[in-house]
C-alpha cells in the first residue's frame, strides 16, 4: 500500500501541523485518491478556511499563485517600513542578526496573516 507523503506545514499558511486534518469526505474510503486529499493544518482556524473554502468551491482548489502573489505584494508595505526604521543607508549585510530575524518575521507574519485572510475571503463565512 502505497502511504501518501504528508508535509508537516500547514495548507493554508505553511506553519507547522498541529494536529488539525481535513479530507474529501465525498471520495468513498477506499478510493485512491481519498489518501491525496488529505491536508495538515496548524489551527483550528486554517482548517475551518480551507474546509470553507473546499465546500463553496465544490473541492476545486483556487488558483493558489494568484493569492500567494497577492499575500506577497502585501508585504512591500511592512518590509519597507521595517527596513526605513533601521535606516535606509543600512545595507542587507550591515543588518545585525536580530535585525534580520525581525525583518523575516515581518515578512513571514504579513504573508501567512494575508493567506489565511484570503482563504478566509474566498470561502466568504468565517467561523
Ligand atoms: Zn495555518
């Protein structure tokens, strides 16, 4: 039997699983491809976007680029903030270590915030 690889990064906004599934439950359990619609999340919440989200669309997945596009041009804002507050004179490699951890994380918190919210937007019903 052949088992399907599982990442350990959520779905929906890449943080790691916690525990939170979600599969196709209109594929009969002996169906192949059952085992490939099967996602990890790490929240509660995420798990409740992407199952929205699989139900308005009929178990059709959105065009992921698309919003992962939008989620990244989110973050032109922050970024820019961020690297104004240290200074603009400041070159990438003049950037102390938890200068850098601090600009990832702007950035990394800004693109699964707008990803999860775009999920949330496309599935239309929070829960
Ligand atoms: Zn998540």
């Amino acid at each position: 039997m052949k088992v399907p690889v599982t990442p350990r990064v959520c779905a929906v906004c890449s943080r790691q699983t916690r525990g939170f599934g979600w599969f196709n439950p209109k594929l009969p359990r002996s169906h192949p491809k059952r085992a490939d619609s099967y996602r990890k999340f790490c929240s509660l919440r995420c798990q409740g976007a992407y199952s929205n989200l699989m139900k308005k669309t009929g178990g059709k997945m959105i065009d992921p680029t698309e919003m992962e596009i939008a989620a990244m041009t989110d973050c032109l804002d922050p970024l820019g903030d961020y690297v104004a507050a240290l200074g603009l004179d400041t070159p990438l490699a003049g950037y102390s270590r938890d200068q850098v951890l601090g600009l990832i994380e702007v950035v990394v918190t800004t693109y699964q915030d707008r990803m999860v919210a775009g999920h949330e937007a496309q599935a239309g019903v929070p829960f």
